[in-house]
C-alpha cells in the first residue's frame, strides 16, 4: 500500500496559477481598502479584493481624459 503525504492532499487556497503574468505587491490604507470593498460589493458577482482591484485598475486603463 502507497503511502501518501499530508501535504499531497491539502487543496491549495486562492487563484489558480496562469503562468502568466508578474506579481506585483502593494500596500493599501485602510480608507483605499474600504473604497474597493464597497465597490466589491455593489458587484452582481461580488469579486474578491484582488479582483475587484484587477478590474478596477482595467476601468481605469479603458476611461478617457
């Protein structure tokens, strides 16, 4: 009988890897966060923060001066 790993069958939390991409690390103020977690929230799918601020950052490439 094959022995198996703890660690083998824990599921891993968060966002799949996509291979794709850079990761980019930031720190926020309290009063930011709060802003995108409201925004977050008045979403019909409600997207966790790091994907509201993916989406937020989108808006923001896409809006015209």
């Amino acid at each position: 009988m094959k022995r198996t790993r703890v660690s083998d069958n824990k599921k891993k939390i968060g966002r799949p890897p996509t291979g794709v991409g850079t990761l980019v690390g930031q720190r926020w103020r309290d009063d930011q966060l709060e802003q995108i977690d409201r925004w977050a929230g008045k979403q019909d799918d409600t997207p966790g923060r790091s994907e509201a601020i993916r989406r937020l950052v989108e808006l923001g490439l896409k809006a015209k001066k």
